[in-house]
C-alpha cells in the first residue's frame, strides 16, 4: 500500500480536475482524500450524462467508504483501463489515482469536442438542404397528395352514382334484349347503342388523361424528393464528417508539432554556425591583437558589442515569451467563466423542469377535482 502523498504532489491531479471544470479543486476547507473522491465522481457522472456538465456531489446518504466504492465499481464498469481501489483514494496514492484522472479527463475533452463537431456539421447539413430547395419539394408534395386525397374522396361520392348509373344501364340493355328478341330493326338499333356509348366514352378518356397527368406530377415530385438525403443518410454523413475532422485535426497537430521542431531545431542550428564562426574568428586574430595596445582595446570592444548583441536577443525572447503567456492566461479565465455560466444555465434549466413537472402534477390532480386551481407552467405558484 502507498504512503499518503503530500499536497504538492497531487497538484497536477487537481490541475486536471480544474481544467474541466471541478471548482472545488480550489478549495482549502476540503481535505484532500475527499477531493479526490467529489472529483472522480464529478467526471464519472459527466462522462455518463446525457445533458449538459453539472457538480456532482457525493451521496449524503453514504458513508465515506461507501462512496469510494461505489466509485470503483463505476470505473471498472465504465472499462478504465487503470485499476483504482478505494483504499487507494483513501491512503491517496498518486501513482494509482493520476492515470485514472487523466483517462476521465480525456474522455471528457473527446465527448465535448465530438458534440461540438457533430452540431457544426448538422448546422452546415441544415444550410445546404435549405439552399437546394428541398423544403419547397416537400412541400409540393404534400399538396399534390393532398390533391389525390381529395379525388378519392371525390371517387367515394361518385360511387353511389355508379351505381345508379348502372341498374339503368342493365335496364337499358334488358329493354334491348326484349327488342331484339321482339325483331327490332338492327340499323336503328344499332344507332341507339352507339349514341349511348359515344358519350361515356368520351367522360372516360378525359378522365383517364386527366389522372395520367397528375400521376406524372406526382411521380416527377417523388423523384426530386429521392434526391434529398434520408435521415439515416444524414446521420452516416454526420458520422463520416465526425471522423473525417478528428483526423485533420490529428494530422494537423502533429504537422505544427513538425513544423515547431524544424524550426527551433534550425534556429539551434544557426546559432551554433555563429558561436563556431566567433570562435574561429577570435582564435585567428587573437595572436594579433593581444601584440599592442590598440589591438586588444579593439578586441574588447568587438567582444562588448557582441555581448550587448546577444543580451537584446535574449531580452526580445523574453518579451514574446510575456506575451503568450498572457494570452494563454487570458484564454484561461475566459474558459473558467464560460464553464461558470455553463453552471449557472444548467442550474436554471434544472430548476425549471422541477417546476414544469410539479405544474404537471398539480395539473393531473386538477382534472381529478375540477375548478381547484388555475395554474401557469412557466410560475412556481398558482394564480386565476
């Protein structure tokens, strides 16, 4: 077992716990063990939830050793790589808890940079469909079936109709059959037959026209709306643009990581070339110049100038060195109240769905009892 560690050594833990948001990390009034555990519970519930990040508190109800364990069993049934037991965070061992820290940090970072891709991809997803018209296809459509909705409608009234039409037709055709069978000229009635046909004829074909080219209407509105990607297709781009962005970004760190080598690495390189070429410099004319007088003044002057030389060079090192530093500073606390408000939103989103669904309770009894109360789901009181 691991002696207890002492504050300094745990300061890069706390250091990870603060970068992602775990203010109590500040904290003096908090013994450290109970840090470490409010921390790790705070980044197993942020990994877990859905929603946005939030402080999370140990269970009052537990005991301290209850607590750790269940943040054991948290981590192994979240697949940490790291082993960590609970008589670790108690003792604080900072060789068992840094790597189980760290792994949770990653993971938050991953999970919120993933988020943030994916909705920048949505928004741009949104935009193209936009541009492309597709709403104003979707919404022809819509019309048009609306318009085959109403012929069938149509088509259901007519078919009383039909049916009238029919029984008079089939007493039209047994009162020419008694014709017939009565020897009735065949050129009249055969005129009689065809005037009787001539007319619905006429009301079929253009009817039959007619629903042709609404059949193609429709179909040409069904084509255009294929083209549009479905939402599982939507979901695989988004998907496919997730991955696609990590791994630029990937390339694109590791090619300015490159590229800072390189260049430090030549600046390096052109420094040496100038200290040899100095050296080389003084040791050919150093025989000379300490002869006389004037040549070891002159040798003293040159060795001056290039001190004050080197002495501006380092002192403007030192001046962009200030200055990321305090950009890097800047973007800090920029961070810290960002997550503050981030806080600050959630715990004002929270408070009102408690609201919302104690509204929705007293509603439910409302309709229980009628005429009790009058409410607004949006106040925390009820008013008529």
């Amino acid at each position: 077992m691991a002696k207890s560690e002492t504050p300094s050594s745990l300061s890069p833990i706390f250091d990870l716990l603060l970068s992602v948001g775990y203010a109590d990390a500040r904290k003096t009034d908090i013994s450290a063990s109970d840090k470490l555990a409010g921390g790790i519970a705070w980044c197993v519930e942020a990994v877990n939830a859905a929603g946005p990040r939030f402080d999370v508190f140990p269970d009052e109800t537990l005991t301290q050793q209850e607590e750790m364990q269940r943040i054991e069993e948290s981590l192994s049934s979240m697949g940490c790589p790291h082993s960590l037991e609970a008589s670790q965070i108690e003792t604080l061992d900072c060789k068992a808890i840094f790597p189980v820290v760290q792994w949770l940090v990653n993971r938050l970072r991953d999970e919120n940079q993933q988020e943030l891709n994916v909705m920048n991809k949505l928004k741009l997803l949104r935009e193209r469909i936009d541009k492309e018209g597709a709403n104003i296809a979707v919404q022809k459509l819509i019309s048009l079936m609306e318009s085959l909705k109403n012929l069938e409608r149509q088509e259901s009234a007519l078919l009383p109709n039909c049916n009238v039409k029919r029984l008079e037709l089939q007493a039209e055709v047994i009162e020419i059959e008694g014709r017939i069978a009565n020897g009735c000229n065949s050129k009249s009635l055969s005129h009689t037959l065809n005037q009787s046909f001539i007319e619905p004829l006429e009301k079929l074909n253009s009817a039959k026209k007619e629903l042709a080219a609404r059949y193609r209407a429709i179909v040409a509105v069904k084509r255009q709306l294929d083209d549009v990607p479905a939402q599982s297709e939507l979901i695989q781009y988004e998907r496919r643009f997730s991955e696609l962005y990590v791994h630029i970004q990937e390339k694109l760190r590791q090619t300015r990581k490159y590229y800072g080598t390189y260049n430090a690495l030549l600046e390096i390189k052109e420094l040496m070339l100038k200290e040899t070429s100095l050296l080389n410099s003084i040791s050919s004319q150093f025989q000379d110049a300490i002869t006389s007088t004037a040549g070891r003044m002159k040798l003293i002057d040159s060795m001056e100038g290039i001190v004050k030389s080197s002495q501006q060079k380092l002192e403007k090192v030192q001046l962009g060195l200030l200055e990321e530093q305090k950009v890097c500073d800047a973007l800090k606390q920029r961070y810290v109240v960002a997550v503050a408000e981030q806080r600050h939103c959630y715990g004002l989103l929270k408070a009102l769905q408690e609201l919302v669904k104690q509204q929705v309770y007293l509603l439910v009894m409302d309709t229980k009892e009628p005429n009790t109360y009058c409410f607004n789901v949006f106040k925390s009181g009820p008013y008529c």
